[in-house]
C-alpha cells in the first residue's frame, strides 16, 4: 500500500493525475487509504460480497467507478484514459494463459499519458505458490489454483507486447518497504541473470526473488 500510495503522490508532483484503479480491490482496504490521502478511486472486483462491503468504505463520489464482475466483461467505457495508477496483486497469475494479453490491452486504456500499471505476481523460480505446494515439492509445476506463474522476462514481454513503453522494477524489497532508484536502473541485469537462479538451491533463489524485486513490475505507458 506504502508503494502505491508513493507513486500516486510522485505522478501527481509531475501533474499526472487521475487515481487508483486495482483490479480485484478485496475488501477495498487500499482504495480506503488512496481516498483518505485524497485520491480518486475505482476498481473492479468479482466477488459480489467483497464489492458490497469495500463500496461502503468508498466516498461517494468514486463508487460511479466501481465495477463488480469480470475485467473483459464489464462496461469501462467511461473510465478509458482517467486513471494514473493501475494496480493488480497476486491476480495475474489466475488468469488463462490465452486471455492475459487482452487484459494488459484492457487496463493500458484506463491509464492517462504518463499513468502506470503495478503488477505484483509471484515468479516462476518460487514455484509452486498455490496449494500444489501442499503435495508435491519444490520446483514443481503450479496445477492448483495458478494457472500460470511467469518469469520476470515473461512478464516484461508481455507488457511491451500490450504497449507498455517501460517497464521497470524495485532495487530492493525489505520486509517493511519497496525500494526505488530511477537513476539507477537494474531491470535489465535481472532480466539477464533470472535464469541462473535455476542454478541457486531453491530458498535461496525464492529470497532472491523476493527481495530483489523479481515479483513487482511498474509498466509505464
């Protein structure tokens, strides 16, 4: 919440402004905070029951941009192009294989110029992070409710294909915060070294992954 409440604030000392938009909001916890700072607020959500309860936490004014249902399937007409700061965690990887690249498509038009998508996921080289976990071992594929866990060069190339036109990532990531340093780029040196981590025994690579930002992706359009 800390790192999406950061980059609203930086977007809007650079006069990008427009809100928040995650996809699958819960309980509507970080809308909450974004609109207590402030922010205009919106989202969508699949379960009617969390919908219901995160609307009441909402102003009023910001529950026209509330949407229950599917990303592909509910009406966002009205919302293209208004929102800064789109924001998905632990979602990207529930969903068919066939139909993400339309997703990306689809939350790229709710952004503003300038706005950004934050995706949170877990990386392959973790897996398996779903109940697979539960019965089989480490490193084996993901066939509970993951359909999919990605790589991080699987993801940066499904941004650039959606038309994200920079894609970066943290520094570093402590178990209080995620750090940033835009004058100093390391993605493409994960992007070079994430196969290696293969080589590295297994809860080494998974701390690798985590504190070295290998989940988390900013997409700029």
């Amino acid at each position: 919440s800390r790192m999406v409440l950061e980059q609203l604030e930086q977007l809007d000392r650079q006069g990008i402004r427009g809100g928040l938009f995650e996809i699958g909001f819960g309980s509507g916890t970080l809308l909450e905070q974004a609109a207590q700072a402030g922010h205009r607020v919106g989202g969508l959500e699949v379960a009617g029951q969390l919908y219901h309860t995160a609307c009441v936490k909402i102003p009023t004014a910001s529950r026209e941009n509330m949407r229950l249902g599917g990303l592909l399937d509910v009406d966002l007409d009205a919302l293209r192009g208004t929102f800064s700061v789109a924001y998905w965690n632990d979602v990207f990887e529930h969903i068919p294989v066939d139909e993400i690249g339309d997703y990306l498509e689809r939350i790229r038009s709710l952004l503003v110029p300038g706005g950004v998508l934050i995706t949170l996921t877990p990386n392959w080289h973790m897996r398996p992070m779903d109940v697979t976990g539960d019965h089989l071992p480490p490193r084996s594929t993901a066939i509970g409710f993951h359909l999919k866990e990605y790589t991080l060069n699987e993801v940066h190339a499904l941004l650039q294909k959606a038309g994200f036109a920079r894609i970066s990532t943290p520094n570093f990531v402590s178990l209080r915060r995620i750090y940033w340093r835009n004058s100093c780029e390391l993605t493409p040196l994960k992007l070079a070294i994430e196969p290696y981590l293969e080589w590295l025994p297994y809860k080494l690579a998974v701390q690798c992954c985590r504190r070295l930002g290998f989940t988390c992706t900013v997409a700029y359009t």
